[in-house]
C-alpha cells in the first residue's frame, strides 16, 4: 500500500493510493484538457482527483502540484497532446490494436468515443448520454464493451454451431 506525505494548499495531507482510488472511481472522470492521471483504468484530470481525495478547492492547487503527488502515489500520469501512437500499424486491429487496449478496462460498460479516445464510460447507455450533455461534449460513436469475447462474435455459448 503506497502512502505519501504532502502539503498541498499549505495543509498537510496523508494520501493512500488505494483511498485515492476508492474515492476518484466512486464518479465519472471529468472531461480531459490536456493532462490525466490514469486511476481504476480510467483517464481523469489530476485536479479532480486531488480534491476528491483531499476535499480542498481546485484552485487551491495546481495541475503540476495534482500530477507530481498522483505519480508519487503510483499512478500514471500523462499528457493528451504528446499521447504515443498507436502500437503499430502491423499490430492486430484496427488502429494497431490501440483502440481495443483503450476499451479493454471498460468491458460490460457503454462507452462514449471520440476517435479511439474514450470520453466516458458507465454502467447504462442514460449515464453516458447524461454525462455528455452535462459536460457539453460529442462524441463520434457510443456503444456497450462487449464483456466475452462471444457478445462480439454474434453467437451464444449455448448455441449449436453445427
């Protein structure tokens, strides 16, 4: 368990990761604009996930201040705009398989896509569609994650195949 000493907005703070986590995968993430720290396999914004965490005002604290304790605590952090390419354009899949690693934490959920990126993910088709509207966003194509690999082939296990 990663634990991490830290003063944020001149108050101390004892931050757990798994407390982090707990507290930053009980909501939807926030949409991105340019950084994210990735937590239960989502992307969220960094300050988001310090004031759930910690309580404070997000503009008691600054996205590098959010980053640097996130990644401290083990999280990983990144930056949309320097985002790597896809894997390979050789690799497996459409989009060199790139597209089929972003959905993979969201299997049995309805995702919400712009391009590859997923803009939000939830358990019913009301919550993503709530949550575009409410964050004024489009996205290019909403869907459910098939959960096993047979909801994406078409058949049922039960089914004979002869």
């Amino acid at each position: 368990m990663t634990q991490v000493t830290t003063r944020i907005a001149r108050q101390p703070f004892v931050l757990d990761a798994a407390a982090v986590e707990a507290a930053a995968t009980a909501v939807l993430p926030e949409p991105l604009v340019d950084h994210y720290v990735v937590v239960g396999g989502r992307r969220y914004p960094p300050k988001q996930v310090i004031a759930l965490a910690t309580g404070l005002d997000r503009a008691d604290f600054t996205t590098h201040q959010a980053r640097g304790v996130l990644r401290r605590l083990g999280f990983i952090a990144g930056r949309r705009r320097s985002d790597p390419p896809p894997t390979s354009a050789t690799a497996a899949g459409p989009h060199g398989g790139a597209e089929a690693e972003a959905l993979r934490p969201f299997m049995g959920q309805w995702v919400a896509q712009k391009g590859i990126e997923v803009l939000v993910a939830a358990d019913t088709p009301e919550e993503v569609l709530s949550w575009l509207e409410r964050h004024d966003q489009y996205a290019d194509i909403m869907f459910r994650v098939p959960r096993e690999q047979w909801e994406s082939e078409g058949w049922w296990p039960g089914w004979d195949v002869r």
